[in-house]
C-alpha cells in the first residue's frame, strides 16, 4: 500500500474490458459484471467507497473538473465510485444509455417530474398509482402551477384524449401499485412521441429482469430500487435511466443543485442485489403464478376477484405476457370487506403483515389503510383500492409451505 494508493481518476473500470464490449454481454452477464470498476487493489468484490470529498493532486486538475474539462470525482453529491458502479450496471439492465441513483423511490419520482416540469405545463398521470404518486400529481405539482389530470391508464385511447397543446409529460407504473393495471407500453409510449410528450415510467413492480420499457419507446424510466432490485428488504434506494442527453441536460441541473444523492452504502447494497435480479425476479414471479392459481377459484367462489396479470383471468394477461419476461411477484385479490381482509392477514403464520415489497420474503398488506391511506376515500375508490383488497409480494419460500399458509388464512376468514 503507498500513501497515495489510487490516483485521483485512475479506477478501472470494468476491468480492463472496453465499455464497448461490454455492453454487448447477454444480462445474466451484465448483472453480475457490468459495472465493476476495480481499485488498484484487483478486488473481487466491487468496493465501498464512503467518502463524501475528494482530494486532488494539484489545483489545475480540480479547476479542470469544475470547469468541465476533464472527468473525475468532486463531491458525493455529485459522483461517487460506489454509486457510479451501481449506475452503470443498472443503465446497463435497462439497456439505458444513462441512470442516475437517487436517494429513494420517491426521490426518483420527485426529480424525475420536477426537472422537467414548470409552472403552465400539463402532466398526464395514472389513475391507479402508488399513493405516493398520486400526491405528486394531485398535491405537489398543483402548488407550482402545473396542471394535471388523471385518467384510466389501461385505456390507451384516454391517453391521447387527455392531450393539450401544453401536455409535457405522460407519467405512469406499470403493472400499477396495487390495483396490477396493465398500461400498453408500446401504444402509450407512441402516442406519447408523436406529440412530442415524454413519457416516465415508474417500473418498480417489474424491475429491468422483466421488464425494459424503453424497448417500448419509453423516454425515461424511473425505479424504487428499494423494491426487487435490492430484493431483499435491506434499504431505500431509487433510479433514473434515460438517453445521455436527457440526464445530462434535463436532470442533472436539478440533481446536482436539490441533492437528492442515494449514500454510498446503500448504493452498495443494490449494485450486489443486482446479481441475483434475474434469479429472484423469475423465481418469484413463478411463485406468484402457482399461488394465485392455488387460490382464484376459492376467491372467485367467495364472490372476490383476483388482479394478477400472470392469470389468464386478468383483463391484460395477454398485453403483460407481451410485455414482460415473466409477469412478477406481486398481484392483489379483492375479499369484499375489510373485516374480510384483516381477518386473513391475522390468520397468517408464514406470510408476514408488511407494506413493503419485492423482497425474497412474502409480505401481505391492506392497501386502503396502509399504502394508500393518505389518499382520499373517494379518490380511492376510483382507482380501485377497495375495502377488501390485500395485495401480496411473493418471495422465495417453498410454493408448499406459501400455499398451507394461503390456504389456513383463507380458511379462517370462510374464503
Ligand atoms: C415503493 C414504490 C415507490 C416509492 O419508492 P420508495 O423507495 O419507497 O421511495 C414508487 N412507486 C412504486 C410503484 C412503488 O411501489
């Protein structure tokens, strides 16, 4: 070790591998090697950088940086070696030219509208969104003068309809959190073009193992990395991906100057969750699939509904199989009442009672009195979170052990 071990600027990045090259690994290559810069120490496992400066060999190589002139790290607010890894190999996923880490789901969201959104512009967003969401569109970019609407987003052509000469952006998840409306990625994002609109995509249920909506026409993808990219329930992270341009232009004025910087550690926690993205995001996902089977027909027969795009019941089981590489952990059936719906969640014994998902474990909640219980009833009730929706996140347990768990709790509440 010298006391100077690494050059300002002198990590390799991916390992001595042009970033040409690698840019044409297959993804199961690309989770697990793409964005790995090396330190002159040759670690196996990408390093954890907690540093929020940098030091610099001489004054003209930092003038040099803020100046633009030349690359290098400043300030963690702006570049840091962890989060740049984790960037790279998410773009890299999305097959994006450029992602940008934030600090949180809702982060991502926030800066993902407001860089690019000013007071007299008009945003068209989801109904059926995660409750958070809806109170940007509803509450936070009403206060600054943009105008919004909300429509059905499964209804391609209400998209179009919802159009006005000042329309900048067209915001929507896909499957929606927690009603799993499916939104025509290809359709939506064309209309989106040929108006000169762009179109953010939250992604979060889905993640870039299942689903890549810039392959759509999608101009800017936004993440809860909280969710199946770190997969495992450990920390709160968010991304931006988009053209080069874009993040260059659009988002980084906005980023650089509001700050809204994931930490390093959690950066570092995503970027090895990544590794195993494919594995958990189709395990899951066949997971999903075997227990909404196992249940649709006592759930139908008890006079409730299932919302799993994986079953060829769901309205868009055909548009998602289209879209999708498998259809992903979460999907929500309808109970009919609260007393309903509490009484399964206080029968379960594996399955835990948790608001959060895409983590390896399975996770049930009540949206209308969690995830979406700062909306308006009314509002609610318009974007389909009933009185008796539970929504789940299937992990990785035994489909066995998922199924005798489903099975007793249904039991218990006469399902
Ligand atoms: C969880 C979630 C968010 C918010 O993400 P955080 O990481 O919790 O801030 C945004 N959109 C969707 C669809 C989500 O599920």
């Amino acid at each position: 070790m010298t006391s100077r071990p690494l050059k300002s600027g002198t990590m390799k990045k991916t390992t001595g591998m042009d970033r040409a090259k690698t840019r044409n690994w297959r993804p199961a290559t690309q989770a697990v090697r793409g964005g790995t810069w090396r330190s002159e120490h040759g670690e196996t496992s990408e390093a954890l950088f907690l540093t929020s400066g940098y030091t610099y060999d001489d004054a003209q190589t930092v003038a040099d940086r803020f100046a633009g002139d030349a690359q290098g790290m400043t300030y963690s607010r702006l570049q840091n070696p962890t989060t740049g890894m984790l960037e790279e190999r998410i773009a890299l996923l999305e097959g994006a030219e450029a992602c940008r880490a934030q600090a949180s789901g809702m982060a991502a969201m926030t800066a993902s509208l407001l860089c690019q959104l000013s007071a007299g512009d008009h945003c068209v967003a989801a109904r059926a969104a995660f409750g958070s969401c809806r109170w940007l569109v509803d509450h936070l970019l009403p206060r600054f003068g943009i105008e919004t609407t909300v429509i059905d987003s499964a209804d391609t052509a209400a998209w179009e309809a919802a159009i006005k000469p000042n329309t900048k952006v067209f915001f929507f998840e896909t499957p929606a959190n927690p009603t799993l409306d499916v939104v025509d990625l290809k359709a939506v994002c064309a209309i989106a073009k040929a108006h000169g609109v762009t179109s953010v995509v939250d992604n979060a249920f889905a993640g870039p193992a299942l689903q890549r909506p810039m392959e759509f026409g999608a101009d800017v993808v936004a993440y809860s990395a909280t969710k199946i990219m770190d997969g495992q329930g450990r920390v709160l992270a968010g991304a931006i991906c988009s053209s080069e341009q874009w993040i260059n232009e659009v988002l980084m004025p906005f980023q650089r100057n509001t700050g809204p910087t994931i930490s390093a550690f959690n950066a570092w926690v995503v970027h090895k969750g990544l590794e195993t993205l494919s594995l958990r995001s189709h395990q899951q996902s066949r997971n999903a699939v075997a227990l909404g089977e196992f249940m649709e027909h006592r759930v139908v027969k008890a006079g409730g509904e299932m919302r799993h795009p994986g079953l060829a019941s769901h309205p868009a089981h055909e548009l998602a199989r289209a879209q999708m590489d498998a259809t992903g952990p979460i999907f929500a059936f309808d109970v009919g009442s609260r007393a309903r719906a509490f009484a399964i969640l206080d029968a379960l014994e594996l399955i835990d009672i948790s608001n959060n998902i895409g983590d390896t474990r399975s996770l049930m909640c009540h949206p209308a009195s969690t995830t979406h219980a700062g909306m308006e009833a009314d509002a609610r009730t318009e974007m389909g979170v009933t009185e008796g929706l539970l929504r789940i996140n299937v992990g990785l347990e035994d489909i066995a052990d998922l199924t005798e768990d489903m099975d007793r709790a249904l039991s218990a509440a006469g399902v």
